[in-house]
C-alpha cells in the first residue's frame, strides 16, 4: 500500500475517537484490514467492526457471525435496508466521555462506507469548518445525536488481491475482471466452507465435486457450450460471480 495512504490513516486514527472498520457481511474476515487494527490499538482508540451487507446473507450466516464475533465490539447492519443501526449508533456512542464524538470511517472498497457516512450524517457530506491540524483530505461532518463524522479517502488500496477483491465485493463488473474464473474459484470455496447447501438447491450441483468441476458443471447446466461441446469456463465465470453480486446465492 502507498506509504501515504497510511500516514493520513494515522492521523485519521489520531483525531478520532472511535474508529468503524466497514466489512462486507459475505465475507467479514476477508475484508478485515489488521494493520489499521494494530495501530488503532497502540493508539488506544475503540474500534468497531461494522459488518454491512446484512440484507444479503442468509440466516445460517448471520447465526454463524453473531457466533464468531460475540464478545467482540461489533455491529451487524445493512446500509440499504437501514437494519440495526439504533443499536450501532447506540454502541458508538455507550462510552463516550465527551458530548462531541469523533467517528471515523475506513473500509474496503464497496463494503458500504459512503452509504454509512451519509446515513449518520445531517443532511448529507456538507462540510463544517476544518479543525487546526486536521490532514489536506479529511473534513469534519456534522452527524446525528451528536456525533462528528471525519470524512477522509478512508478506502483501504486492495495491493496484490486486487482481482481477487473487486470481484468478490460487487466493486467491478464481472465482464471486467481479467480472470474471472480466478475468481469463480474462490467463490466456490467460500460456499463449500460455508453454505455448501445454497450451490445444491439452487443450482442442482453436487457441492462435494472441486471447484473447476463444479463451475464446468454449472456453465454446461446453462448451455454455456463452445465448439466441440467445450464448457466456455469464462462465460461461466461471469455468470456465476454475477449471481452473487445480485444476491441470487447468499453464504
């Protein structure tokens, strides 16, 4: 990652008082940053896992993340939905020691950041005065019962997995991914780990076969055939990830 995305995240870091770190409910771990944990923790500051997206999983996901993260300082919501979000601004706001609480946002991209800053927000991202050494990029935000929102780039870069992420976060379209079976791949083991019974019901396919098979398996079952009778495995790919993207298979 560029050396001065993290030098305005620590600062970031510095301003606030409680950090939120956006997560897509799909797959939370995956979108979990542990560096900008480590340095919210030297620093002493709350951190609040925010696991959006919660209108698209199924009920079999939300019980196995109310499992893994009990315990945890985390709030599952949905942006879209507006689902949860009493109880999070409720956890925000539970151990502030001063009327006015700093909230700053960070995530990866499309896991729901804007839509959460705009939702807190009064009357959308209109700037308030900039504070004295507040970073060239961030922005107070006047936020509802109280809260200021510091509003920065706060996108953390995707370095090596970018393909990989923009294809499994819905923030590309499937046709513009240069390996989109790549992708498929990993799609599929995310759901033979985590939902195999979604890949069977509704698609008819037999979850205990490989991931290549299973994607052959899937793009012959749409008649996605080339010369020769070939599963056109791209065309597939596409397909599959789009499915995904649309809510169609939930983990």
């Amino acid at each position: 990652m560029k050396k001065g995305f993290w030098i305005v995240v620590k600062d970031m870091i510095g301003k606030a008082d409680v950090i939120l770190e956006i997560l897509d409910a799909r797959m939370p771990e995956l979108t979990r940053n542990k560096r900008l944990e480590h340095y919210a923790k030297i620093a002493g500051k709350r951190l609040i896992l925010v696991i959006n997206k919660k209108d698209i999983i199924s009920e079999n996901a939300v019980r196995s993340i109310e499992q893994t993260y009990s315990g945890q300082d985390y709030a599952l919501v949905s942006s879209k939905r507006h689902k949860g979000l009493s109880r999070f601004i409720g956890m925000i706001k539970s151990k502030a020691k001063k009327g006015s609480l700093k909230v700053a946002f960070i995530g990866y991209p499309n896991t729901g950041k804007s839509s959460l800053v705009n939702i807190l927000s009064k009357g959308g991202k209109a700037k308030t005065s900039l504070e004295s050494g507040l970073t060239r990029g961030m922005q107070l935000i006047a936020g509802k019962g109280g809260l200021m929102l510091i509003d920065t780039p706060g996108i953390v870069p995707y370095e090596d997995r970018e393909e990989l992420m923009l294809g499994l976060t819905s923030a590309i379209s499937p046709d513009k991914l240069k390996d989109p079976e790549f992708v498929a791949y990993e799609l599929i083991g995310i759901f033979k780990k985590s939902n195999p019974t979604a890949l069977e019901k509704e698609y008819g396919i037999d979850a205990g076969m490989d991931a290549d098979e299973i994607l052959l398996e899937f793009g012959k079952k749409r008649g996605m055939l080339m010369k020769g009778g070939i599963v056109d495995e791209r065309r597939a790919a596409i397909k599959l990830i789009t499915d995904w993207h649309n809510g169609r298979i939930r983990v």
